[in-house]
C-alpha cells in the first residue's frame, strides 16, 4: 500500500474547519442535491460526534490508501478561483472562461452512470449508489493541459479501479471508455461540431486499474462545480488533461482500443496515451516545459517531468513500448 | 503645407484638410488606436473592473497579437475605403494604422520573450525553427521592420518608386500574421478564418481594380458583345487620386503608389 506523507500541510490550502467535516458535508451536499458549493455552514449542520465516522484527515489512520501526492514543497495548490475559472470543457465553449459562465445550466440530478460492455454487473445506475462518502478521499495532483500550462488542484474521490471493480469486467476487457453527457440543450458548445459529440476517452485496463487513476467528485472539500466535469469526472495526473473527461454517463469494457474524441479529431497531434511526456513535443509545440498557472507575471516556466512525475507509480505500464509511436 | 486643390467644400472647424488630419484625424485615430493597450493594462492590474482572467500571460500574448492583426487589416481597408467612399485623403492615416500594427506585434513578442518563455533562448530558437506557426509569426515579425523603418517622409522620397514596391510586403505579411493565427488554434479554426475571409475580400478587391487582371481578361471580354468596363468605379478617381499624390508627395505619404497597400 503506497501511503506518503504529504508535504504540503493541509492547513496550507483549506481551513481546518472544512478539513475536518468534508466527509460530513460532501455526503450531506450529495444526499441533498444541493449546488456547486456547499460552504463551512453545511459542514458545521452534521456534528462530528454523531456516531458515523465523518472525521477525515490525510494523518488518520483510517485513511489507509489515501495517496496524497503533493508534488514539492513550493507547489501550492492553485485556488478555488484559478481551478473554476480556467477550464477547457468544449461543451460549454471554447473560451477559458466559457464553462464557468454556462455550465451553471446544466442539470446534475438525478444521473445516472450507464455500464455496459465485458463486464458481469452492466446496466444503468443511479449515481448515489457509488457516491459512498466513507470512501471519499482528497488527492493533491499536479494537472499538465496539453496546451502546456498546469495546475496542482486538491481533488475528492476515489479510485477508479474500485469503482471498476464492482462491475467484475471479464478477462475480454482490456479496455475501458468514458462518455461525456450529450445534452446540447444545456450543453451550449455541443450545438458546434468542433468535435465528435459526445465526448469519449478511454484507458487500457491496466492504465485504469492503476491506484492513481481517479474519479472526482470533489474540489477543495466541496462538491465538484459543474465546470470542472460534474457530478463524476475522471482524473488520470500522468496523461494530458484531455485524458480526464468530464461529466460521465457511460462506462464501456471493450476488446479494442476506442476512438478517443481528440485523436480521432486530429490524429497526429493527439494519441491515444497521451501520456505526458516532455521529450515527445506537440507537433506545433513543445512539452519539454510548462506555465503554473497563478504563478506571478515573471515566474520562469518549469520543466514538465516525466509521466508529469508520476513516473514511480505509472512507468511500468509503458515498459517497452515506444513513446515517440504511441504518444 | 497646405493645398487648396484637397480642400473640402464643406469646411471644417475653419481647418484645410491638411490641418484637419493633422489636429484633429490624426491625434483623435492616434488615441484610438491605444485604446487595446489601455484596456490591457487595465485588466492587468484589474482597474475599473477590467480583468485579465487566470492566466495574464496568455491573455496578454493573444490580445497583442490579435490587436496586431486587427490593425493590419485596417491598414489594408483604407485603399478600399478611401477609393469606394471618395476619401482619397484618408491615405494619410494609413502610416499611422501600420505603425501600430508594428508596435502591437512587438508587443505581442515582447510578452512572449518576457513572460511566456522566460528569455529562455535555447526555447526561443527551436520554436521559431521548429514551430511552423511561430516561424511565420517570427517572419511576419521581422518582415515588418524594413516598412516601418522606411516610413518616414525622407525615406519615402529617398527610395522613390521602389519605396512602393517594398511596401506590398504588407500583403505578405498579412497572410503570414493570418496563417499564424491559423495554425496556433488548437481545433476551433473559425475566428481565423473570419480574418482569412477578410483579407480574401481585401485581396479581391485589389485584384478586381488591378488594371494587370483586365489584361488577362481580355481576350475573354473580346469575345462578348458588349464588353464591360470598370472603368466606371477607377475613372472619376483618378483626377482626385493625382491631386492627393501631389499634396502627399510633400506631406509623406506613399507618392507613388496610391493603390499600394
């Protein structure tokens, strides 16, 4: 079980006062339906001594497999304000700043997450049932868009692979594909056809089984904001951005390699790993370094590492494979 | 210096049309063209409400460069505008526009050298040799230097015709500056091709009154009856377009090449 020890105090990035209570109101927030943003107010409703273990710290010793990856000691986490307005979510504009003003309309209740393909347990779920807050837990991971810039964001999840788990997928699933919500109703970039709608993404099993892989339910202690891929997103920190699709409806095992959104819209730009890699340059830019967003004015660029440094964790799943062919 | 052949019938604050463009048409164009930067620095700072959203260094970097390409297309619209609307003088403010295309394209690279790669030189080099998009900036960039040196009155009159000649660069540098915009985007091409479909109607336009295109459909126009000209738009020009060269020729603007960019 690979337990670190962040190095980044919590209390560095959310008051203590919401640290301590998220579970209380994350499941509070969740059971309610409640919006985007659920303040200290929510949390301070659920007392901490009403007998369920709402108390969540990265220190308890109830958090076993809580990865807290908190990069360097100077990789603060990017605000609040930085993470939900500085978005790339096609289906709500192709602005920065298009999702956080028209992804307020879309409606994230009820959802429902459809399971289909090689796997025992396939059909249609009502999202509660996976939400369990017990097993909600906040993982610091550094976020490197393609387009060269990054950010270190706090989110609250839990594994993909214990969600994947639980449909049982048969020895034939060697892959799995996520499908975004097609909703252009609500969904304002959709009525575009700058891509393939609906949005669809995908890893090898193995990719998704690995401990990092994470589905995203949470910011900063709070209920994930509809622009940052509410009510359930995907979150893979060692793959470009665009690997970590949004607003899931659709969970598919498949035999083959699926037609991932961006690499079917332009195929020798974007792979189908899309790991990050700075030695493998974007063919009109290159990888080799990145902009923190939120840094000041005159912040040099930071070099971007390898499988965005995450490479202890994740190397083994490309050993062999040429980076350079399957980028 | 003033000219009373340019002068309008309707007068003007009591101004010729030289003092005109000089007191009032200049400085007011002039003001106008700094107002991208103002509001710039406004949402930099995060004065009056104005903001520069998350990431300043991108904003910064595309505002200039769009702003670049806003103005180099306007300099491109004067010919057009000042032969179709009648208002030969408008000729004067167009070293004005293509200054300030200039100074906002360096503008745009002083924001990219500064803050986006850091004065990181080795960078610096593979992007404007290996990235197609930045070696067209980069091109149109250094391109600009030679027209923006020769603007001056002296320089117009020391290179004579071929002052004319080196400034149709313009047009080359506006396809790189477009194609530039083109090729960054990442998949949404559509505000791009709106400038490359304007700088297509730019383009016809000159093209339509361009006497060598006529020559090349002559032939064609031979075989119809009654053979169309367009003279019509060019002709009742002409005796205003000689009289501007006059005033112009001492007033600094292009002496020769009226039609140029």
């Amino acid at each position: 079980m690979t337990t670190r020890i962040p190095r980044i105090a919590p209390s560095e990035i959310t008051p203590p006062e919401t640290y301590f209570n998220r579970r209380a109101f994350l499941s509070a927030a969740l059971a309610a339906g409640a919006g985007a943003t659920l303040g200290r107010a929510a949390a301070a409703v659920v007392p901490a001594a009403a007998g369920a273990p709402l108390q969540y710290r990265y220190d308890a010793a109830d958090s076993v497999g809580a990865l807290v990856h908190a990069p360097d000691q100077d990789e603060t986490p990017n605000t609040w304000e930085q993470i939900t307005h500085y978005n790339n979510f096609y289906e709500f504009g192709i602005g920065k700043g298009d999702p956080a003003r028209y992804a307020g309309q879309l409606q994230t209740r009820p959802w429902n997450l459809a399971v289909a393909g090689e796997a025992e347990v396939t059909g249609s779920f009502p999202l509660e049932k996976f939400l369990n807050p017990y097993a909600l837990e906040e993982r610091i991971y550094r976020f490197r868009c393609v387009e060269a810039w990054s950010m270190v964001i706090p989110w609250v999840g839990f594994p993909l692979a214990a969600l994947l788990k639980q449909f049982k997928p048969t020895s034939r699933a060697k892959y799995v594909t996520f499908e975004t919500l097609y909703r252009p109703s609500q969904m304002p970039g959709q009525r575009v056809p700058i891509l393939k709608w609906p949005y669809l993404e995908g890893l090898r099993i193995d990719e998704a089984m690995n401990p990092l892989a994470f589905m995203v339910v949470g910011l900063y202690g709070r209920v994930l904001p509809n622009q940052n891929g509410a009510p359930l997103r995907l979150i893979v920190p060692w793959k470009y951005g665009f690997k970590s699709i949004k607003s899931i409806v659709r969970i598919a095992f498949t035999e083959q390699q699926p037609q991932t959104t961006w690499s079917v819209a332009a195929p020798n730009e974007y792979g189908f790993y899309a790991n990050v890699n700075p030695n493998v340059p974007h063919p009109r830019w290159s990888q080799a370094s990145e902009r923190r967003i939120g840094a000041s004015l005159f912040h040099e660029r930071q070099a971007t590492l390898m499988f965005n440094g995450y490479a202890k964790e994740v190397a083994y799943l490309y050993k062999g494979m040429n980076l350079h062919t399957y980028f | 210096m003033t000219d009373v052949r340019t002068a309008s019938p309707t007068p003007f604050l009591g101004l010729s049309v030289e003092r005109r463009y000089r007191f009032v048409y200049k400085p007011l164009v002039f003001l106008a063209c700094l107002i991208p930067l103002v509001w710039m620095t406004c949402a930099l700072f995060g004065w009056f409400g104005f903001s520069a959203g998350v990431d300043q260094v991108k904003f910064l970097e595309l505002r200039c460069g769009k702003t670049a390409l806003n103005m180099m297309l306007l300099t491109l619209m004067v010919t057009p505008v000042r032969q179709l609307a009648r208002l030969p003088n408008l000729v004067r403010l167009r070293r004005m526009l293509g200054l300030f295309a200039f100074f906002y394209v360096l503008l745009h690279f002083a924001v990219y050298l500064l803050l986006d790669v850091d004065l990181d030189w080795h960078m610096v080099a593979s992007d404007i040799f290996k990235r197609p998009y930045i070696t067209l900036g980069f091109t149109a960039l250094l391109l600009l230097i030679p027209l923006a040196v020769t603007s001056t009155n002296r320089m117009m009159r020391r290179l004579g015709r071929r002052w004319g000649r080196l400034h149709r660069l313009t047009y080359v540098i506006a396809i790189l500056g477009v194609w530039h915009f083109y090729w960054q985007e990442k998949i949404d091409v559509r505000e791009p091709l709106v400038y490359a479909g304007i700088l297509m109607v730019l383009f016809g336009y000159r093209w339509i009154r361009s006497p060598k295109m006529w020559a090349v459909l002559a032939p064609l126009r031979t075989l119809r009856s009654a053979p169309t000209h367009p003279a019509p738009h060019t002709k009742p020009a002409l005796p205003v377009r000689a009289q501007t060269e006059r005033a112009l020729g001492a007033s600094g603007v292009c002496p020769t090449s009226p039609n140029g960019p």
